[in-house]
C-alpha cells in the first residue's frame, strides 16, 4: 500500500473546498480497503460534514477493517460537527494515516491521542510540508489570531504599475486576472488604498470561468472618508461587506453617511497619514478574518511591506516596457540605503500565464 500515493489524493480532494471551508482547514479523506479505493470525500463548507466522515458515508460497510488517509488530525472535539474521531471509530477503521498534527494548541494531538488509545494505529508526517502548504493560512490564523496576508502586484518588466496617468488597464493579460480571480475567491478579504478606488473605481469581486465564485470582505483604506458616495464598492449586490479603514477621529456626518449607504466603518490609528497597517492586522483578526489579499497601490504595498504584515507575494510580470520613468511604481515612497537592507524573499516559484510570468515566494 503506497501511502504517499493516497495522501497526494486526499490532498487533491481537500482543493475542492478552497474558497468555501473558512475559517476552518480544506481536508480531504479517502479510505483504503484491501488495495482499493471504497470511499473519497472533503470538506465542502463550514458547516458541513468533515472530510472524514464524508468518506466514510461514501464508503459505507466497506470502511470496516480499512484504512482511512487524511491530510489535517481528526478533531475529537464538539463544534459545529460531533468529533470525527467517535465517528471513526464507530465505522470501524482499523489504520488512520495523518498528514500533520492539527496546529491549534487547544486540539493539537488530541485526536490522534484518542485513536491510539482506542486501538487505531496511527502513521504520521507522510506529505507533511504539502499540508502545511495547503493550509498555511489555516496554521497562521489559529497560532496568531491574525490574518495570513499575501500580497498581490502586477507590473512592467520595468517596474511599472501604473502609466503616469494612472492606466493600469491592463497591464497583465485575461489568463494572469483569472488566476487573481481565483485566489480572490479563496480568500477571506480583498485591500486597497482609496487611491486605488479613486483611479479605477474597481469592484474587488471574485468571477470564476466555472462555477460559483465567493466574494471576498472589501476593505478600503480611507484615512480622512474621502471615497466617493457613487463607488462601485458601495452599490454592489454581494454577500459580502465593504469596510471602510479611517483615521481616529473622523468626520462624523461623513461616517453616519456612509454607513447609511452601506459601508462598515472601522477606524484605526494612522502614522503620517497613513493607517498602521499592524495595528489593522489585529483589528482584523479580531473581526475573524483569516486571509487578505492586497492588491495595492503603490503606496499600500509599501506600507504592507514595511509593516512586516506580509506572508506570501505573488508579483505578476507582463512583457511589457514602459520605457520611462515617470509612472507609477510597484512600492512608493522612501526605501532602504543599503542592498543588504532588501526584503528578502524565499521558496521562489515561478509560474507562466500565456506570456505573463508570475513570481511567488515568501517573505523571512
């Protein structure tokens, strides 16, 4: 029995919940009876069944004596479901293999405890780092309280962002936006500055090519409520909110206003002029949001960087060469002296859409 080969498949159907399963980890399941696949499931939204006892309902009788792969430790805790653990049990699963203990210090170990107690042998760590990579924002949110932040940019071979004018329509082709697009919908919300708003009037929506897409929480930075009353982020028909980011102490009638029209207020300490960015991290955090994804401009995702929120950068390089120097660049304002003073970046990883070549890695 190759138990690498059934992990990798439990990671795969875990995939399917991504963008439904928040704030809880996307899991996948399968079980193994003899050599052969009996049952598969995943987790498919909060709120739903497990991915393991989604597998065993697809299984059956035939989960008894089998072995069950699962790429996050079982809970054997009450939440919204009963503990999975009781369940495994009862269906009578005689092997469990675990990807990686559950990070969340209050049920870290416990399921796998109670299963070994309970006469389940127990095979741990195969396709660790893959399950820790699936859910990283998973294991950042339960260990922090503070959301996993990826930064997100698209520019010029040159550095560019934006034209002197402020056009950044397009500077990366349809295959790089769907992409976006995707990691919109995976995650909990969405960050710009009102410049941003200001310049394209953007909706910060999630469209997918197939299927139903979530939209992410709208979060604005807008130290002095300076958004316009007609932004599209204020009259969208979606299931999720806009939140406005403002300075303390800020204008009331224009607060009660835009409250009126729809926007969620929440104010924030600033640093010359400008909201502190993890100061809003734990606002954030505190209102349950596990991912953000910011999207810029130039000078939000300087102030990102600087702040030392960001855990994971997706730059978006078009071929394409402004050829000046007077648009607008992916960080703005003052930076280092010295090279060695750099971000440095690891785990690069580089992916190609159509022309566009997409740099990921992560931040020391």
């Amino acid at each position: 029995m190759d138990d690498k080969y059934y992990m990798e498949m439990a990671l795969e159907l875990a995939l399917k919940g991504r963008g439904f399963t928040s704030p809880n980890p996307m899991v996948g399941a399968v079980i193994v009876k003899d050599g052969k696949l009996v049952g598969s499931g995943y987790h498919r939204a909060v709120g739903r069944p497990h991915a393991e006892v989604d597998a065993i309902d697809d299984a059956g009788d035939g989960a008894k004596g089998a072995a069950l792969y699962v790429n996050l430790e079982p809970c054997n805790h009450t939440g919204r479901t009963p503990p999975c653990t009781h369940q495994i049990l009862q269906a009578g699963i005689r092997r469990i293999v675990v990807a990686m203990k559950d990070p969340n210090t209050e049920v870290k170990g416990g399921g796998i405890d109670f299963l070994k107690k309970h006469g389940i042998h127990v095979t741990l760590g195969v396709c660790e780092e893959k399950a820790k990579r699936l859910n990283e924002i998973f294991v950042k949110y339960v260990s922090t309280k503070r959301p996993f932040v990826i930064l997100k940019c698209a520019a010029t071979l040159d550095g560019w962002i934006a034209t002197r004018s402020g056009d950044s329509k397009w500077v990366t082709n349809e295959y790089s936006r769907g992409f976006v697009h995707e990691i919109r919908h995976a995650v909990d919300a969405i960050l710009v500055g009102i410049n941003t708003v200001h310049a394209d009037d953007p909706s910060l929506t999630a469209r997918l090519d197939h299927g139903q897409a979530k939209d992410p929480i709208r979060i604005i930075l807008d130290t002095h409520l300076a958004i316009a009353a007609d932004a599209k982020v204020l009259r969208l028909k979606s299931d999720s909110d806009t939140i406005l980011v403002a300075g303390e102490g800020v204008n009331k009638e224009k607060k009660t206003a835009l409250e009126k029209n729809g926007a969620r207020i929440i104010e924030s300490p600033t640093e010359n002029d400008l909201i502190e960015m993890d100061y809003l991290m734990g606002q954030l955090g505190e209102l349950g949001i596990t991912s953000l994804l910011i999207e810029g401009g130039g000078r939000v995702i300087a102030s990102a960087l600087n702040a030392e929120i960001v855990d994971k950068i997706l730059f978006f390089y078009a071929p394409k060469i402004l050829g000046g120097d007077d648009g607008i660049s992916i960080c703005r304002g003052e930076g280092p002296d010295a090279m060695s003073d750099c971000i440095s970046v690891r785990d690069i990883s580089v992916q190609r859409f159509g022309d566009d070549v997409m740099i990921e890695g992560y931040i020391l």
